[in-house]
C-alpha cells in the first residue's frame, strides 16, 4: 500500500513505488486510479512550484471556505521540513502540528486535507517543492499561522540566526487568535 496513514485524520503520507536501475529512476508521482482505490478522490485543478534557498521558512499557510484547498506536495530537488497544523476545530488532533523529512531523495509525498495550515523550511542549499490543489487560489481567502508560534512546538531544524521569513508571513497571528471556519468531519 503507498499509503501510509499518520495520527491526523485524513493527513496521508504517499510512498511511490521507485523503479531504479542504473539510469536512473523511474515513479509515477500521481496516478488517479491509485489514488481513488485507496479511497482518495480528488480533482486536482492546479499546480504550484517554488524554489527557495536554505533557511526560507514559508507558512503556515491555508485558504478559507469555501476556497479551502487539498495539496499533494513533493519536493523536486533538496530537503524540506515540512509541517502542517490541524485547525478543524472539533478535530481529536486541533492545534497539533505534524512535520515529515521531504526531498527529492525519499522522493515522499504529503497529501494535506482541507482544514490544514501548511508550511515548510528548507534545509538544504536550495530546494524546489511542487504541490498540486483541488481549488484554485483566492487571495480574499487567504489565511495563516505564525510560523514560531511556541504553542506549536514546530522544530523547523535551522538556526534562529538563518531563517529567512517573507514580510507577509512575519504579520501571522498565533493560532489562538486565528479566525477560522473549519470543522471536522469524519
């Protein structure tokens, strides 16, 4: 099974079967039967890739309902900490943060459900992360999560002295004065 589920409900790890040989590789990164026969259903409407240098820490990102999104994210090059925090209110795992080695060696995935904050750190030199989503982005709908919000206890494996944070993502506010619509349903 390529699956593997983690103690967030619905938050998936993707493991592809690699084909190796001394050309390289070979993995299907998304394969919609695959997908649907372990009951994952998802129509994916766009893609996004960014490239980022060490030390960027981007998030704790998500959109609001109705534009709340699903991604599926890979790394193409590097190594990313990634991180996500459950903000379904009524959910067993609200307020806990979940993070997962992603790189372009591992060659992970991590499928986000809708009612997640998402971000990551780079650890490497540079890295490239792509991710795919079921909505189309909506500025109005933009919401987040300070991404040192001690509350979360998020080890994002830099150093204090290397983070590199966007102007934007430094005006976060903690989760505990979020305004958010999400619930959980089982």
């Amino acid at each position: 099974m390529p699956f593997i589920k983690t103690q967030f409900p619905g938050l998936l790890v993707f493991e592809p079967k690699v084909f190796e040989d001394k050309r390289g590789y070979f993995y299907e990164s998304y394969n919609q039967q695959t997908f649907v026969g372990e009951g994952v259903s998802i129509n994916f409407v766009q893609d996004n890739q960014a490239r980022s240098s060490y030390g960027v820490v981007r998030g704790l990102h998500y959109q609001l309902e109705p534009f709340a999104q699903t991604k599926l994210l890979r790394v193409l090059s590097g190594e990313i900490i990634d991180a996500v925090v459950d903000i379904r209110k009524n959910s067993p795992t609200y307020g806990k943060a979940y993070t997962i080695l992603l790189s372009a060696e591992n060659k992970k995935q991590l499928l986000v459900p809708k009612g997640f904050a998402h971000g990551y750190s780079v650890i490497s030199q540079t890295a490239e992360v792509f991710y795919k989503c079921d909505e189309f982005y909506h500025k109005e709908a933009e919401g987040g999560i300070a991404w040192n919000d001690l509350s979360l206890k998020i080890d994002w494996q830099l150093p204090a002295d290397k983070i590199l944070v966007s102007e934007k993502d430094q005006q976060l506010p903690l989760l505990k004065d979020c305004k958010h619509n999400f619930v959980f349903k089982d």
